[in-house]
C-alpha cells in the first residue's frame, strides 16, 4: 500500500502511450478531501522543467486536488511550449474532474529535451479519471506508472496509533543528487493538518532523507517532492508526531531508491561524525559520497581508505587531518594521521557498506546514502538516450 | 627531450625496488647551474603528503639544487613517520651530492598509506646518482620512473629563437582534479630568472594549464609541478615571453596527461563563454567535466545536451537558462531555452570532443580539459591497491 493507503485518496496509473514499450506511464493521485491541504519541495537546479514550474505556482496556494504525473519525457528545456502542454494537462485534468487547473500540480520525469506527445496525454488523463480506485492495486499502478530506469516501484505506509496514516511512492534510479534526486515523489495523509505545518513537516523531513541521497551528484531539472493531506482521519495530529511518522515514511522511500539506483552493487552509508557544524558533516559526506575513486574502490571491495582520505582534504571544511579516524565496517583503518589496523581486515564482500568519518572537532554529524560506480552505472548511461 | 633539453641539468630514472614489478621507479633531476633558482606549486588538498610538506618548506627559499622523485608509494597519511622517511631521503640525496638537504625536493606517487621501503629507496639514490646524465635517454628514464598508471611518459621541450629552452615531464593519469591532478611534473629552464619571477611565471602557467584538466574531480594528497632555472644559457628573458613559452610546455604536458588518462576514449574540452565572471566559467565548465551522467552519455557518442543543461543548472554560479546555448561538436542543440538543431546532427562518434555553453552573460570564458567515463576507468580503478 502507498498513496491509497491513507483514506480520502483514489489513485491510477495506465499506459498512455508516451512511452514507446507501451509500458505504464501516466499516473493520477486525486485527494477527495474533505481537506486539500499541500505542500511540495521543489529541485534547486537553475534549469527547472516546466511542470516544476507549474507545480511550484500552484503550490502558493497549499492546496491541491490532484496530481497527474508521467514518465518517459521530462518537459525539461521545452520553452514556452512546453509549459503549455503542462498548463494543457493540469487543464484537462481539472475539466475531467470539474475542479480548477490551480488545483492540479503535474510532475513529468525522462528524457531532458522532448516535447510531451500531448495527444497521448490527454487522451490518457480521461482513461486514469475512468480508473481511479482507492485500492492498494490502483496505488500500485500509479507507483509504477512513474518509473523510468527504475526496475521495481517504491512504495511505503506507516499508520499511527491514533488512527491516521501516511502512504507514498516514489521513483528516480539515476542522477540522484544533493538536494533531491531525478525523483518524483508523492505521499499522502489522513491526517488533519493545515498547508502550512504540512510545508514545514515535508521540509523537516526532507532535509534528513531524500536530500541526504548522493547516487552521483546529478540535480535533476524535475525533482519533486509532494504531499496531500485529506483530513480523512478527522484527526489532528501533534506536529512533532506528524513529523516523525513524515521522515519515516520519507526514509523507507529514500532507501529504496537507494538500493535501486542505476548499477548499484553496494549500499554505502557515510558517516561523518565529530564536525564543527552539520554543514561541514553534510559537504564532507557528499563529496565523498560523489568521488569516483572511492566509489570505484567499493564496487571492487577494496577498503582504499586512502582515497577517502584524499576525498574530504579536498573539501571546503574545517578539517585537522591528525584527528580523523576512518572506520570503514567496523574497522578504523586511519587514525592520528597514519594507517591504523590494516586494510585487509576490513571485509567489503557483502552488498553493505559502512563508512564512519570522525573529524573530532565538534558534535555536528550526518549520513549520506550512496551507492558504488559499477560497470552497471556506465552501462546504463552511455546508452539511455538512445 | 624533456628535463636534459636545457643547458645545466642532468637526469636518471632507475629500477630501487619499489615497484614489485621492477619498473623504474626512482627519477633524480639535478640543476648543476650556475643558478639554483626553482619555484612550486602544490595541491590545495588539506591531507598532504609528507614529500608535499618537505618541499614546500624548502621552496620557501626559492632554491632547488635536485628534486628525487618515486613512484609506486605516496608516503601519504603516513604520520611523522613518513615524514622522516621523506626527510631521509633527501638527507641522502644531499649527501652524495655533497649539498644541503634543504636545496632537495621529494615528490612521491602512488598508493596512499603505505610506508616506503626505505632500505630500497636509500640504494636507489644511490645508483641514480650514478647514472646522472644530460642525454635525451636520461630525460626519458626520468620522465618514466614516475609512472603509476600512465600508459606511457609526457615530455615536452619548447625553444625560445633567444638561445634558451623550457622542458619537461609530467605524470599523472587518475585523480586528475581541480587544482592540479595527480600528478608530478618537474620543469626546468636555462633561462637566467630569478626565483620570484619563476614562481609567478609557474602561477600564471599552471592556473591556465594544469588547473584546468579535470578528469574526476579528484584532488591528490601529492599534486606538485617544480620548475627548476639553470641559467646556464647566460640569457635573462623577458618575463612575458617567459610565462607565455612555460604556459605552452605546461599546456603540452596537460594534453598528455587528458590523452592518457584512466579509460579515456574521448577528448573533451568544455569551454563556457559569456560568462559574467571567470571564476563562474571555471566552475560550471568543472562542473559539467565532472558529471558522471555528462561522461557517460560522451562515452556513449550520444549528443545528451540535456544532461549537459542539468548539470549546469546545478552550479552555484550567475545564469539565466533562456539565454544558455550548448554547441556540441559546432551543431547548437540548445537555445532560447528549448532544442534548436536535432541531437542527431551532432556527430560524437570521433575521439574528440567539443562542448560550447555560451551563458549570454558578460565577457568571460574558460576551457576545461576532461575525458568520458568508460568502463576502462571503473575497470581500472576498481582494480587499483589490489
């Protein structure tokens, strides 16, 4: 269960013919209040796709009635032309549903560069209004509906003991980035909750989840974080709780992504502990996450503790390279500015890989997600276009 | 001819043991004079490496007599240890030459962490002391004793119609980074100068040379570039002609350097133009030559300029997308903040590479010289300590 899995919310997800394998590719998250409360985190690229642009006005309003998404053409550096066929869309799936086209955020995620074959779509938003359904199967079709190099869809659910729930699914395989990923995200909520602590829980939760995943640095033209509350519950819940069960749901989401994106061979957590702000733990943790010579050094199992070393000198931050301690699984191979225990002991033949960083200059720390570069990686990007 | 090209200096390169394979791996270039003047430039990575630390501290004279260089261990993260190794080393080289170990700088690559196996390296001063010489082959055994994962040596001469000369060689195929890449290079010059004019002569070369080669954004713990003046032609240049004529052989050199780099299959210079600064130029061209999504498309021949348009979009740096145009290979595939001519006009399936970002802005430019990602570079680099 995702997005259909709090009350109020029916979902779809159908194939409208975008993409060329005739696969699903347009999907359609509708909120039946009574409440439409919204709120939604935005990429930080310069180079914003159109429905960003879109969503991002209509988002003022904290209000929504639904979404529609698609995958197989981003609508990025599309001009003029390619907000219209995002007006044109949120258009025709306020007419459908006879609500106003302020209500309707629309994401899009492919390839940068093409037109949306609007026929399709549209003909497309009148076969999903026609399937909306508020069972699990339907919030899966919609989970699926929005992948692209994704090879399973994410979807998670957490319920409170209290009564409400929060559901979402989420997609993005490659240029996962600071900052949210090529992803696309829509949660979902019972609770009651205003527009405005709903901003403030999605930004609080993003910040500790989707923004702290580092695939490969990427910052996608169309990130899009989303969450609708229907009130459904008739509950409303304590903020700090809201939030809580938000970063949850939002950390499942993120995992997932992790573990699915392009080539990965190994999980790797970065850890980055004793720094003189979280700031400092955050870039030092990013840049080593995005180093190609450390991620080459884990797909090849290899503890080359050195090329961690090498990565966080390199890094704008307070840094004292006699206090750091590198602990890769469990071993702490760099300590008082020489090789500690010896690398062979640090056994990286599982999938999962812990890399804790101690600067010892302060109490500020953080995790980054990331994954290896594999030949997989390469593969799969030397031919996406094409 | 490199190092042996100008008048005063004599080289070696020869087999000490440190590599297991028994390559070379122990140059010594001597300035024999009249002058001794040298400058440096170093990496800005906080984690230094001992041979870093030493011959920073003699460059403060401004004054070289020799410089010893290994391959096959950095002598980095190796505490004072390893800086005694590296003080030791040039104690011996002193020595046997019968100068001050302060007139001797150490460089070292390879891999970090490793203590050197001194009793090697001792002996190896030794015979190459020996083995001094000014002849073309001693340049060349030189530039060889300080490969790593090079393919092959880089060498470079430049004569001046005054009577003097700059040559040199360079190492340095992975780690290639902003701020000088791994890699070694020493220079040397019979031209008269003082070392103040030569440090700033190196400055002005390496900003425009060296420090734009960007393979995969890593910075190395040992990155240094020596020059070395002899004045043994008797001819005291103008400083202009001089930086102008050390900025071609620095540029010859860094063309090797991204000809030979890990898994290169493609050149690429990605100039950015119409900046409103050069400092933004440098960051979005670095920007762009780092981006793993932007390196595998190349690999793959395929002309994804939207890639390109995301990851410029990512630069903290002055933009305006709508006016933003990308020219690959001299076909515009982006303007007006949409596709101009259609991707399949762009041929990529040559060995060169040409990426034109015309920001619009102001008058500013910078060309940043990077390679693709290959499987050749997760291959090798996967493989590396092992």
């Amino acid at each position: 269960m995702s997005v259909t899995g709090p009350a109020g919310f029916r979902a779809a997800g159908i194939a409208a013919g975008i993409k060329e394998n005739g696969n699903r590719d347009l999907a359609l998250v509708v909120n039946d209040g009574p409440n439409q409360a919204a709120a939604g985190v935005f990429t930080t690229n310069k180079v914003k796709a159109a429905p960003v642009l879109w969503s991002q006005q209509v988002l003022k309003e904290r209000k929504l009635r639904a979404v529609v998404l698609n995958s197989g053409c981003a609508n990025a550096c599309t001009g003029p032309g390619g907000f219209q066929d995002t007006h044109a869309t949120a258009e025709k799936v306020a007419e459908v549903l006879g609500v106003g086209a302020i209500e309707i955020a629309v994401c899009s995620t492919g390839l940068i560069g093409e037109r949306l074959p609007m026929k399709e779509v549209l003909s497309g938003v009148e076969t999903a209004v026609e399937e909306l359904a508020d069972s699990e199967q339907a919030g899966l079709d919609a989970a699926t509906a929005v992948l692209t190099t994704d090879t399973k869809p994410k979807q998670a659910l957490r319920k409170h003991s209290a009564g409400w729930s929060i559901g979402g699914f989420a997609k993005g395989a490659g240029m996962l980035a600071p900052n949210l990923a090529t992803m696309l995200s829509v949660v979902t909520t019972d609770a009651d909750i205003s527009g405005e602590v709903l901003e403030e829980a999605l930004r609080q939760a993003s910040r500790l989840t989707f923004d702290r995943l580092d695939v490969d640095g990427g910052t996608s033209t169309n990130d899009t974080v989303l969450v609708l509350a229907s009130g459904a519950s008739g509950i409303a819940p304590d903020q700090e709780e809201f939030t809580e069960l938000l970063t949850q749901v939002c950390l499942d989401l993120a995992r997932q992504l992790q573990g699915d994106a392009e080539g990965v061979t190994k999980l790797i957590d970065i850890t980055v502990r004793g720094a003189a702000s979280e700031d400092d733990a955050v870039r030092i943790g990013r840049t080593i996450a995005e180093d190609n010579l450390v991620k080459t050094a884990m797909f090849g199992s290899d503890p080359n503790w050195g090329r961690i070393a090498m990565a966080l000198g390199r890094v704008p931050a307070e840094i004292e390279p006699e206090k750091v301690e590198i602990t890769v699984n469990g071993v702490t191979l760099f300590a008082n500015g020489t090789q500690a225990r010896d690398r062979s002991e640090a056994d990286l033949s599982g999938s999962e890989i812990d890399i804790v960083v101690d600067l010892h200059l302060g109490e500020h720390s953080a995790t980054i997600m990331t994954t290896d570069l594999s030949h997989g990686y390469v593969e799969e990007n030397s031919a996406y276009s094409s």
